[in-house]
C-alpha cells in the first residue's frame, strides 16, 4: 500500500539484495534510534503512543523489524531516515518552564523554545528544575543523551547557586567531599565563592552526578538553601552569550567533545 517513490524503494532493496548489500532488517526502535528520531527507550513510547507508521501503516509491536532500504518510516507524518544526522542544541532555559515535552498541568515547557516540529524525536538531555534557569541541551542522538547523564562517565555540569548566609570552611569543606542526601552520599563537588553579599553568598559549584535537584538538596544539607540556580556549563559546553528563550544549534567540535568526553570518538 504505498506510493510510486515507496515501489521505487522495493526495487532499490531488490537490487541491493543481488548485489549482496541489502541492509538486514532491524527491530524498528533500533532504526528510530539510529536515525536520530529519539533514544532507544523514546523510540518505543513513540510506538506505543501510535505515533510510527511504517509503509503506512500504524506500529506499535515493539518486536516489529524494517528494512532501511525498503520501507519508509514515518514519525508524526514526517519520515525518518538513516540518512538524517542527529541534532545538537543549546538552548538557554528560562524560569517558570518544565523540563518536558509536553505537560498535563498546562505547564510552559521547553518544546516551546526549540524546533521540536521539525525534529519530532528531539529531547532535553537531563532536567533543570521549573526555576532552575541556563544550559539546557537537546539532541536526538540517543546513545549521546544516554552517557552524557550516565554516572560512569562523570560528566562535569557547572552551575552558579545563590545561597542563604556565608557557606564557611566547613560547609564547604562537606560539599567538597561529599554530602549525604536521603538517597545516598554525593560525590565530592567542587566549590568556590564568587561573591559575598550581605545577606547571602555567590557560589560556583560543579557536580559529576545527576541526581534529581542535586544542587538545591546538596546545599541545605549544610544550612545554606539555594535562592537562585543557574547552570553555566555542560561538559565542554558552555551557555555563553546566549540569550534567556533562545537556542543554537551545537558548533561541529562542540559536539566532538562531547562524544570524545564519554567514549564515543569517532
């Protein structure tokens, strides 16, 4: 059931097949994966929400198999393909936005503030919390997403806190060796003051983890709660310049870094 181009595609696999290069069929969130349409786990909510079509027809069987090089894939009516490169952004999060894509509160979300139409499986890499503001990236490079948050690689995220009060030598002296939260203890953070006001402390802090409101947590474990947070950089990403709402696309070596931080080198 399909169009001219989707025989032209038939013909082309046969071909290929005589010739012995017939790309073997792969299960189908393998294949959304690969092409960048989301991660692994992504790919399959995309399934089971009845948002793939293959040659047409509606997909939700995760065991389902395509062959690249005959069937046209399909993502919300857009088709996917091996072909399309990842995406990488950056995009600077304001306040009083959730990291999501969609949200049943009727929330603001982040699928506002980049290009999620023309990439259906694009994706926040991680969270920052609704007043959380700064860094934010997004890809539809699954393998990418999944070590960049994964604890093994110890991936350095640096942020800016303001505090309450003058986090003295002992305070900081716990957080550089490690704190210990309901759910285990940190791993040493590195932590410097920038600034002294009257009533609170500017603080740079950079973690290795990604627990859920790590920052925050961390620093009213030692009596000195986050007023304000704001993530400066991400591995070897930086938020710069770029202005709060607004988003860009990852320069090529940024996005080598970030590969070469956790083992994916080319």
């Amino acid at each position: 059931m399909g169009s001219g181009g989707d025989s032209d595609r038939r013909e082309a696999g046969r071909a290929s097949a005589e010739d012995g290069e017939r790309v073997v069929p792969m299960r189908l969130q393998k294949f959304l994966a690969r092409a960048g349409a989301a991660s692994r786990r992504g790919s399959e909510d995309l399934m089971t929400a009845g948002r793939v079509t293959v040659n047409g027809e509606v997909v939700t069987e995760l065991g389902a198999r395509v062959d690249p090089t005959v069937d046209r894939v399909c993502v919300d009516g857009r088709e996917v393909r091996l072909a399309a490169g990842p995406v990488y952004l950056a995009l600077h999060k304001p306040a009083g936005v959730v990291t999501t894509m969609s949200d049943p509160e009727g929330r603001p979300t982040v699928a506002s503030l980049v290009p999620s139409d023309e990439y259906p499986g694009l994706f926040p890499v991680g969270r920052l919390d609704f007043d959380t503001t700064g860094l934010l990236l997004f890809t539809t490079d699954g393998e990418l997403s999944h070590r960049l948050l994964h604890p093994n690689w110890k991936v350095p995220k640096t942020y800016v806190a303001v505090v309450d009060g003058h986090p003295g030598q002992i305070a900081r002296k716990q957080l550089a060796s490690g704190v210990q939260l309901d759910d285990g203890l940190t791993a040493p953070a590195e932590v410097r003051v920038l600034e002294r006001r009257l009533d609170s402390a500017l603080m740079e802090v950079t973690i290795r983890e990604g627990r859920k409101r790590q920052v925050r947590r961390m620093f009213s474990a030692v009596h000195h709660p986050v007023t304000a947070l704001h993530r400066l950089r991400f591995g070897p990403v930086e938020l710069g310049m770029l202005a709060p709402g607004t988003y860009r696309e990852l320069a090529e070596d940024e996005v080598t870094a970030l590969r070469s931080a956790v083992g994916l080198e080319e």
